[in-house]
C-alpha cells in the first residue's frame, strides 16, 4: 500500500514537471497544476517543494532561465526578446537574474563556444528542448527520520483575530486576541493558543495571506467586532513537532508533506493545516519553541 501511494505521488508530479516544461509561456496558475496532479491546491505546492526541493515559483523562474540559456547558443533571437519570454518586463531584470543563475551576461554567455551545465539543483530537472523530464527522483532532505503520529481531532471552539498579511507580521492579531481575551478571563492555565494557516507564503502575495490567531473558549462565548468565534479542526490528521523558530516551519511543512505523506498510503484534504505553539515566544528561546504542526488527512 504505501510503495503503491509512494509511486503514485511520484508520477503525478512527474506529470506535474512535465506539464511545465510543455507550458513555459503560459500562466501556468497554482490552481491548474494542482488540478494535474490530482492534489488540493491547500497542500500541492508543500508536496511540490517538498518532493522537487524548490518552490513551484522559483522552478518555473529557473526553467525559463534554461531555456534562455539554450536559446542563446542555438539562434540569434535579440535578447530583449528572451527576456519578455522568460517573463521579465525589461533587459536589465533579465540580465540581473540571469547573472544570478550563470554568472556571467547573456551576451557573454552567448559567446562562449560551448554550452555551460546548468546550475546544479537538488532535482536535477533541467530545462529539455523536447519538452520531457528524465531521471526525477523525490528527494530525501536526510537527518533523523520525522517521528509523525495520525490522531482524530474534535472540533475545537476558538476565539479567533484575522490576520492578513506577512506571517511574520501577526503579532497585532495576538495583541488584540489577548487584549480581548485577557480581561474576560478566558485566558488560563488550560487554555490553547493555535494558528490556522490558510495560504503558503512562497505562493501568495503577501497581502493576501490569511491566518487566524486563535485561543480555545467555552460554547457559550459570543465573538464582537474584530473578535470571531468558530470551530476549527475535526477529522484525521497527521502530527509532527516543529522544533525551532517559526520562520523554518516550511522546512516542517516540506517534509511532512513530501517526504512522510507519499510514504504514508494517505492523501491530504482540502482544509487548512493548524499549529498548535506549545510555549510562549515572548518567554521562549527561538531554538526551543515547539509547534505541534496539524496536517488534514482525507478518510481512507
């Protein structure tokens, strides 16, 4: 069961890279890949970086640049032209990124005599003339294996504060739950304090980042102004221990995601993943704070 799961989330990303190399000046939407791989575009793009080991974005980025690369050693396209194909809006964004990747110029590069190997990537997927992929392997990111448990979750009532934005920028949310919470007595030693983290920060522009700061209530708390209530959670979900800041929790997410999930015989749901933070940053040394990362899991 869970080699046949493990090889099926393999060949369904490997249509995904496939479907990419087929498509570079295209859109090429979030949405619609997810749709190619059969995945919720909840979870697709963790699955994604963490079975290719980079970002959807920054793939795509990287292969448009090959591409540019090639063509510059086999026509005589100007280019300015390359640049608008790879999506860059002028000549000098295109050279900076793609000195970036090469080191040197397009119009260097164009004189070299022979074709220089493309940067080295954890995939090892490059840019192919004919449009297929050869060779994909999920990668492994190495180190202890992660210790990941499946548990049945209740709903949980919470008090909850929109964020919209930067992750990192949420502190605000947290002032105003506590502000509200604190006074009412609701906040105590058997409370939990929770995160709902609707989009991924490597995909969404950071003003359309949805999270809600959440604090555990009783039924009969009623939500007022910018305070909501709702429940959270329910179902099945796979759990793992974030040890650390919780700028690294995508390092958490991408292996959770492309290295247990394939290898589990599960599939995702399309639901928000939860973070339950079992110490307090204000108190807590970044390397010791614990978050206890949720992932929704679809019935079997």
């Amino acid at each position: 069961m869970r080699s046949s799961t493990e090889h099926s989330y393999r060949e369904r990303i490997l249509r995904v890279l496939i479907h990419i190399q087929q498509h570079l000046d295209e859109e090429l939407p979030l949405e619609d890949l997810a749709h190619v791989a059969h995945f919720s575009p909840f979870h697709f793009h963790r699955i994604f970086r963490g079975m290719v080991g980079e970002p959807v974005s920054e793939h795509i980025r990287r292969l448009r640049l090959e591409r540019a690369a090639w063509q510059l050693k086999v026509g005589d396209r100007a280019i300015i032209q390359l640049a608008l194909d790879a999506r860059y809006e002028t000549h000098e964004s295109f050279t900076r990124a793609f000195r970036a990747m090469f080191g040197v110029s397009p119009t260097q590069f164009r004189a070299v005599h022979r074709i220089p190997p493309y940067p080295s990537v954890p995939s090892e997927v490059h840019y192919d003339p004919e449009g297929g992929v050869t060779g994909f392997v999920p990668i492994q990111a190495g180190g202890e294996p992660m210790d990941v448990r499946v548990e049945e979750v209740r709903p949980i009532r919470v008090a909850f504060v929109r964020h919209m934005g930067p992750y990192a920028a949420c502190g605000a949310a947290w002032e105003k739950l506590c502000g509200w919470a604190g006074p009412r007595g609701l906040i105590g030693p058997s409370s939990t304090f929770l995160g709902v983290s609707y989009d991924d920060p490597e995909v969404t522009p950071p003003d359309k980042i949805r999270y809600d700061a959440c604090v555990t209530v009783p039924n009969s708390v009623k939500g007022e102004g910018d305070i909501g209530v709702q429940d959270v959670g329910g179902g099945e979900y796979a759990i793992t221990t974030h040890r650390g800041p919780y700028e690294r929790l995508a390092q958490t997410y991408a292996r959770l995601c492309g290295e247990w999930l394939p290898k589990s015989g599960r599939e995702v749901r399309s639901a928000p993943s939860l973070e339950f933070y079992r110490n307090n940053p204000q108190t807590t040394p970044p390397e010791d704070l614990l978050t206890d990362v949720h992932m929704p899991l679809a019935p079997r």
